[in-house]
C-alpha cells in the first residue's frame, strides 16, 4: 500500500495463468498417461516458441516439414524455436 509505484491489480499474473486455466476442459479428457503426456509436450512446444518470438502455428508446420530431412545434431538444432525463423505461409 505505502509503495505507490507498484500495480494496484494482478491483471498481468492473471494473464500468464490464463492458457491453463482454458485448457483445464481439453486436458479433462487426457484419459490416459500417455495422452496427458503428449497434451504437456504439445502445449511445452508451443510455450517455447511463444517464449523465442515464433508464431506457434508456423513454426509447427516449418519444423513438421524439415523434421524428416534431419539427419545430424545441427540438423536438429536449426529447428530449435531459438534458432529458427520460419516464414508465415501465403
């Protein structure tokens, strides 16, 4: 209260939380271990392109396309969302 520049709301840490809170319903049905474990790669996939500046969908489809024609460590590398900048398709 005495520290006048800090934010009167939490809106931000509401925000940060939101994608979880709206995949509550889909994870609902992850049935399985196996299925609630590919939900948390798929969903870990996209938080780390968000994080590198990637439009998730793009960068998805880029790394689906190139994937199979990896044959070595930097291969795999250059796919990586910090590496990588995939262009928006037209």
């Amino acid at each position: 209260m005495e520290a006048g520049f800090l934010p009167i709301d939490n809106n931000r840490a509401e925000r940060a939380i939101k994608p979880f809170v709206l995949g509550r319903k889909a994870w609902l049905f992850s049935d399985t271990p196996k299925g609630a474990a590919a939900n948390a790669q798929i969903y870990s996939l996209v938080a780390a392109a968000k994080v590198n500046g990637q439009e998730p969908y793009t960068w998805l489809r880029h790394v689906r396309a190139k994937l199979p024609k990896a044959q070595s460590v930097e291969d795999y590398g250059a796919l990586l969302p910090w590496n990588c900048s995939p262009q928006m398709p037209r």
